[in-house]
C-alpha cells in the first residue's frame, strides 16, 4: 500500500493497522465480508507469483497480500477481474472463475488482470485521477489497452468517441447540415487525452532528469502533484526536491534504470 498524498506517517500507520485488522479478520473466519466472498476459490499462488513480476519489473512493487479469490458471480460474464473497496482502506480482488483453469479468457492475460487490478489497489487511499486507467493498462501486452485504455475511465468517454465518430457519416450519408455536430465529441475527448499525456511525459522528463524511474514515482504521486512536477523548471524541481521528505523518498527510493 503506498502512502496517499498529503497523508501523515501517522495517518498512514494507522490506515495500515485498520488494514492488517481487516486482513487478520478475513483469514480466520470472523470478517462481516465472508458473505460476500462466499464458496469462491482463493487465487492460486502460480498466478500471484506471474502478476507480482510484471508490477515489479513496472512499477516496483509488489502486493501478495491483496486478498483474491475466483468468482464469476462476482465479476460478471464480461468482465475479466473487478476490485471492490471496503470504507476505503481494505481492497478485495476478484478473477473470472475461467482463469482457475485456463491462462486466457476472451482476450485477457490472468496474470495481466490480476496485475492490472492490484494497481487499483495500491492507490486505494488515493484521490480521483484522470489517469485512473493509464498506468494499470500499462501492464498489458496488447498495445490498444496500453494507448486507448485509460479512455475507458468514464464510462462516457468512449461513448463520445465511438458514438460521435460513428453517428457523423451516418448523418451526413442522410443528407443532414448537423452531421459534424456530433464530432464535437470525439475532439474533446482526444484533446483532453493529449493534454493530460502531455503533462505526464513532461513529468517524466523531469524525473529522468533528477535521476529517478519515472513510472515507478508517477505511480505515487496524485494528479496534482503530476501535474506540479510537470511545470517545474529544473530548478524549482530542485528546490521541490530539498523541501519535501516525500519528493526525497519517492526520488531515492527509485533511481534511474538503464533504458528506463
């Protein structure tokens, strides 16, 4: 679990013992949650293991103890794993009950979704972001989820983007003077993606520069502290960087990899 932005050593240490609590609660049978866990299976170790390489070589961490079981009661037919949150401190993860047998389900990885999903849990204290999806699609083999995932969000982004792009040469073979009005939509989307891109190479580019792997730090950091990190010159990144225990943590803690 890493430490939410702005949150104390105090604050974290406290979330963390809520935490073990829960977890404690869970393994010996007394958690108010077993209900909604049911008779599904816990997620095997081989499956564990293969996930926790991909978030280390990614992003440096690993999370074995995410609790995790097969269920596709829980995740529905279509869905390939979901993470549920319990009062914002316990994350609970749940695979397709197909990948207990089998590597692949409908196009996804096992050991990419559990991975993907373990991302979402680490951030679990963290606040809304519009990179919500960016960083736990990175883990994916398939270059569309690792580009187009994150427009995946909202759910009324891909919406605007299919939706108006389809309904414009609909309406313009019908003869209709509005067909370009319905790719209003797919700009904003794809400006406000650019943007927000935008932003994180510039943030990259100034970790890389102070000496540190950058996907392991913008991991870390919140939308705002992203954005911040982006417009610093080099040095008020510096200057940042001598004020800040966090900066000096995250920045010590994940120095620069060759062809990082």
């Amino acid at each position: 679990m890493f430490p939410a932005p702005a949150e104390s050593d105090g604050a974290f240490a406290a979330r963390l013992e809520i935490l073990a609590g829960e977890l404690e609660a869970l393994q010996n049978g007394s958690s108010d949650l077993l209900s909604l866990i049911g008779e599904s299976r816990p997620l095997s170790g081989e499956i564990r293991e293969a996930a926790g390489r991909l978030t280390w070589e990614k992003y440096r961490f690993r999370a074995e103890w995410v609790p995790g079981w097969y269920s596709s009661r829980r995740t529905g037919f279509w869905s390939a794993g979901i993470l549920l949150e319990v009062d914002g401190s316990l994350p609970l993860l749940f695979l397709h009950g197909k990948f207990a047998r089998r590597r692949r389900r409908l196009g996804y990885d096992a050991a990419e979704t559990l991975a993907h999903e373990l991302i979402h849990a680490v951030r679990t204290a963290f606040p809304a972001s519009v990179y919500e999806e960016y960083f736990p699609c990175q883990i994916h083999a398939s270059a569309f989820r690792r580009e187009c995932g994150n427009l995946f969000r909202k759910w009324y982004l891909p919406l605007l983007l299919f939706g108006g792009a389809a309904a414009a040469p609909v309406l313009a073979a019908a003869g209709s003077v509005f067909w370009i009005l319905p790719l209003a939509g797919p700009v904003l989307v794809i400006g406000r993606e650019f943007q927000i891109r935008r932003r994180l190479r510039k943030a990259a580019d100034a970790l890389r520069r102070e000496g540190a792997e950058p996907l392991p730090v913008l991991l870390r950091l919140s939308d705002r502290e992203i954005f911040d990190a982006a417009a610093l010159s080099p040095a008020e990144f510096m200057k940042r960087r001598n004020c800040s225990p966090r900066w000096q943590r995250l920045l010590e803690r994940f120095p620069l990899r060759d062809g990082a």
